[in-house]
C-alpha cells in the first residue's frame, strides 16, 4: 500500500442512492406516454380511411388525429415542466451529502531485511538460470554486522538474525537485559561480524507502534581467487518494484541476478532489460517463479549477452523480494573486482548518488586506456525507461564545491536505453553526483580502485539514493578503512552522529556542517572507550542532504559504496471510505 500524507487525503463526496418506487427513482422526472384523442365515430390518427368512408368523413378523422397530436405534445410539456420545476425546488434527499474518509490508524509491523549471501563463482554454463556455485579463495570471509536501537526508556524490541528458513537465529548482545531502563536511557543491541555461509534475514519487532529503528550489512572479503576484493550491501527491505543498473555481461564479466522471496507467499518475477541499444526483448525472463523461503539465481548473460552496461527492471506480483546483482571482473588472469548492486531508487527528474571515491585522473586516464581495462573508471549510468529522450544535466561536488566535468556536464540520454557517462578528469576526492532531467530515469555510479593493470583491482556501485532523514542505523564492518560521506547540495545541513560501541552503549554525539554545494566525511575510528565501534545513529537536518558508507582495503585497493538503511517509519493513517 502506498503512503500518503494525510494533507494529501482528499475528501470523497459520497452519494447514496433514493429509495425507488415502481421500478423508477423518486428525484427523476417521469415522463408520461403520449396520449391519443379518437374523435367519437372515426379512425385512430394515422389509420387509413376504408372504402366504406367517404372522403368528408376521412377528412373529419384527419383533423381529429392532428388536434389530438398538438394536445398530446402540449400535454407532455406541461407534465415536463412542472416536474422539473418541481425538481428543481425540492430540497436533496438527506442521505445525498458529502462524506470525508475516515483515517484510520494501522500499526507498524516487524521490519524484515534481507543480507546477501557469500560471493561464489559459477560452475558451468552461463546460459541458464539457477546455476551451481562454487568457493575458489581459500581466504574468502562473509559476515554480517546489524544494530537495533530502542526507543528512551524502553527495552530492546525483540531482534534477531536468522537462515532463509527461519532456522539458527541468533540475538542481539545486549537485548536480554531484565531491568527497565531509566526513563531517558536509550539502549542497543548489535551483531558484531557474524560469520554466515548464505543468506541471512534480519528481523526486528515493532515498538510502541512504529517500526524498529534496525539495520544489517552483509561484507564479502577476499584476498586471493578470481573474486578477490569486497563486495557489501545493506540487509534490504523487501519491495514489489525494484531498478538494478551498471551490470556488465561482456567477455570476462559475470553478472548474477539473485533474487530472494523471505515471505510465506509465493512471487512471480518479471524482468524488464535495458541496453546501450535499446530494452532487450529476452525470452525466459517473464513469469520466474521464487516460492516462499527461497532465492533464485538468474545468470543475465543467459538473457542479455555481450552487454557493456545492463539495467534492471524488476517486479514481483505475490510476495515481496529482495535482489542484489554479484557482479565480477577477470581481466585475463587477473582479477578485476567483485561487488554487490544493490537497487537505487525508482525513476525520477532528480538523482543524487554519493560516496563516490575518484583516484588520481592521470592514472585512472592511463589505465583505461590500456586493452581490456576501458570499465575500470568512474562512469555514471543513466537508465531512461520511457519513450521520451532524456537531457540530463549532471553536477559533482567535492569537499571544495562543484567540480565541472571535463567534457561537459550535459548530456542526451536515449528513451527506452541505458547510455554511460565517464566520469574520469576530475580531481582525486570523494563526491556527490547529482543528475537532473525533465523526464524520468534512474542512475547509478561505478567507483573504481586500483591503478596497475598487472594487479588486481576493485569496483563498486553507488545507486541513486533518497534523502536523509532521522535515526538512520548504519552498521559499519570490523577491518578495513570506513568512512561515513555526506553530500549536501542546495544549501547548508548538519548531520548528527552518535557511536554504538559493542557493549551497546550509546557515546556522545557529535556534528557536522556540511556547507550548501560541498560534500563531508567523518572517519570511523576503530574503538571508543575501548570497545569497538559498530555502528551509528545519524540524523540530518538544514536542507537536502544524502549519505553513504565508503568501504576500502586499509592495506590494498578494495572498495564498496553502501547507502544507508531508511529511518523506521511510525505509525500510518489511510483512508477509509464510507458509503452505501
């Protein structure tokens, strides 16, 4: 069910139907039969004179009829009119007045979120769907870290991480304490790098009426193997309606399209794809059957071949999925990346991507030039759905201001296509990417690592994103460099954050001004008070303003981009219509 504001609820006149006597409505006007005049002795008006009449007597019968006619109109319209008049004096039935819905209030459920499993690599034929997987890095890690936070005063709702079937759930620490909290106390609980081997759902009860302030993130790690590098993505909400862009389903790359149904119904999948020549009319993509409890895997090279850039358009009709697209990268003999994308948000005249991480642009400008290596850039990919082409203006924001593209910030995306944007020239730094149009598309940004094409590299996707709002639960990994990016970008915002640490204590909160145009970062230290850092709670305030979590190798080039988990949402109002 959509969500509306209750401003936008819309009174509903309402209008019950009169009682209705003799098969006709009381308020209508009914209109008598005409009536035929027969002058005593002679033929109905009409009625041929027989050979027995003579011709006076015909013409007496004539005269009648054509008396009988203009009495009978003359008849109609004075019945007519004073019926109307009637009408129109008459005071409305009662029961025909105006009646606005009734907003009823619908309580929160439980907050589900589903973590991707472990990268693996296929065995086999691409050419098909559900393909068989394998573990070929002796080093390869998977784990997911979440957090939930309780409202002040209250304890922990009940949280728990668990298999696909429901099977092996594991608590939050510090959910299980008996005493109640302080009346401002606020407490958390969280999952510290719970090592998993396939995919796991995160769920979180309701709490005095509004959804769990809860978050998960799956982080995939390794050193050695042909998916050598990272590849994290939040534990996502399941949705009927899903946009995936910046798969590549060329020579050496492979693109995996893994879709998860975590509900007791069944759901049918239905697959839109879109190309750099156009949506691509691919048989088996319709009708893919995902029963409750499972996940399907569905390779795209199996439904798009040869595609340098691929967009997904995913829809469920049943129950609700969760997808991520494993993409990966071996250039010859050496590995060139592996990453989780994740959906952005839906078609839309503005899309803001951050976190994006550029490296020097000379290196970058070498690297892809050299064979094989033209995808291992920063690039924008825009994806317009609809028949109309798209002119898209395009903006970057570092921590300095705007930064304008070598080439030129506009460009025309073709409709019903999905048209790539290097992103290379500017200087090194993280940034916000804005995309504006007149017509709808969706965008996302590739984020790229590693400048010696003799060694392995890394990629990541960094999807178009909504607005940050309050109480945002980011889970950060154990290893690595982490870093929190902020991107404003009309006008000033300030971002608050506070430290969870693994005791489940809240730390003292700081701030960030984040200038109108710029983009900002807060460096996750590894511990506070001698316990290590798991998450935070941030919230922002001033104007628009958009975050990210930006994951890289504290000792090589891995790198992952994660949008941050919307806020919980309360308790809704919808309409309810009264009538009879």
């Amino acid at each position: 069910m959509d969500k509306k504001p209750e401003a936008e609820m819309a009174s509903i006149p309402v209008r019950a139907e009169p009682a209705r006597s003799s098969g006709q409505p009381t308020d209508l006007p009914v209109m008598a039969p005409p009536v035929a005049f027969v002058a005593e002795g002679s033929a109905p008006a009409g009625t041929p004179a027989t050979a027995g009449e003579s011709r006076p007597a015909a013409r007496r019968a004539a005269r009648g009829g054509l008396a009988a006619g203009l009495i009978s109109a003359v008849a109609v319209v004075v019945i007519t009119g004073a019926v109307v008049t009637y009408g129109s004096l008459t005071p409305a039935p009662m029961d025909a007045r105006q009646l606005s819905p009734v907003l009823t209030a619908v309580p929160a459920g439980a907050s589900t979120g589903v973590c991707p499993g472990p990268a693996r690599l296929l065995e086999g034929t691409a050419t098909g769907t559900d393909p068989e997987f394998s573990a070929a890095s002796s080093s390869a890690k998977t784990s997911v870290s979440a957090a939930v936070v309780g409202n002040p005063g209250a304890q922990l709702p009940a949280s728990r991480l668990q298999e696909l079937d429901g099977s092996e759930p594991v608590s939050f620490t510090n959910g299980a304490a008996t005493a109640a909290p302080a009346a401002a106390e606020v407490r958390a609980g969280v999952i510290a790098g719970q090592g998993v081997d396939g995919i796991r759902i995160l769920q979180a009860e309701a709490q005095e009426g509004q959804e769990a302030s809860a978050a998960g993130l799956s982080t995939y790690s390794a050193n050695d193997g042909d998916l050598s590098g990272t590849a994290a993505a939040s534990c996502q909400e399941p949705a009927n309606d899903l946009w995936l862009a910046g798969a590549t389903t060329t020579v050496g790359r492979t693109a995996v399209l893994v879709v998860t149904n975590p509900s007791s119904n069944p759901a049918t999948v239905n697959l839109e794809l879109f190309g750099g020549a156009g949506q691509i009319q691919a048989p088996g993509s319709r009708g893919l059957l995902v029963a409750p409890g499972t996940s399907r895997s569905i390779v795209l090279a199996g439904l798009a071949p040869g595609e340098e850039q691929l967009s997904v358009h995913l829809r469920s009709a049943g129950g609700p999925v969760a997808a991520v697209i494993q993409q990966s990268v071996l250039r010859g003999l050496v590995p060139g990346g592996v990453d989780y994308i994740s959906p952005s948000t839906g078609p839309g005249v503005r899309q803001v991507m951050t976190g994006v991480d550029i490296q020097d642009p000379a290196a970058v400008a070498a690297l892809t030039a050299t064979r094989g290596f033209g995808d291992a850039g920063p690039a924008l990919s825009i994806t317009v759905p609809g028949t109309t082409d798209a002119v898209v203006e395009i903006k970057l924001f570092g921590q300095s201001g705007q930064q304008a593209l070598p080439k030129g910030g506009v460009v025309t995306a073709k409709a019903g296509s999905l048209t790539q944007v290097p992103l290379a020239g500017l200087p090194a730094g993280q940034y916000t990417v804005l995309a504006e149009s007149d017509v709808a598309f969706t965008a996302t940004t590739r984020v790229a690592r590693g400048t010696d094409s003799t060694k392995r590299s890394d990629l990541a996707w960094s999807p178009s994103s909504a607005r940050l709002g309050s109480q945002h639960i980011v889970p950060v990994p154990a290893n690595g460099s982490r870093t929190m990016v902020f991107g404003a970008l009309d006008a000033r915002a300030t971002i608050s954050y506070t430290p969870v640490t693994a005791n489940g204590a809240l730390q003292p909160s700081a701030t960030l001004d984040i200038a109108g145009g710029t983009t900002g970062s807060v460096k996750v230290p590894e511990s506070i008070g001698g316990s290590a850092v798991n998450a935070y709670v941030v919230s922002a305030a001033g104007d628009s303003v958009y975050g990210a979590l930006l994951l890289t190798g504290a000792d090589n080039d891995d790198v992952s981009v994660i949008n941050l988990t919307p806020s919980a949402a309360g308790q809704e109002k919808v309409p309810v219509t009264l009538g009879y």
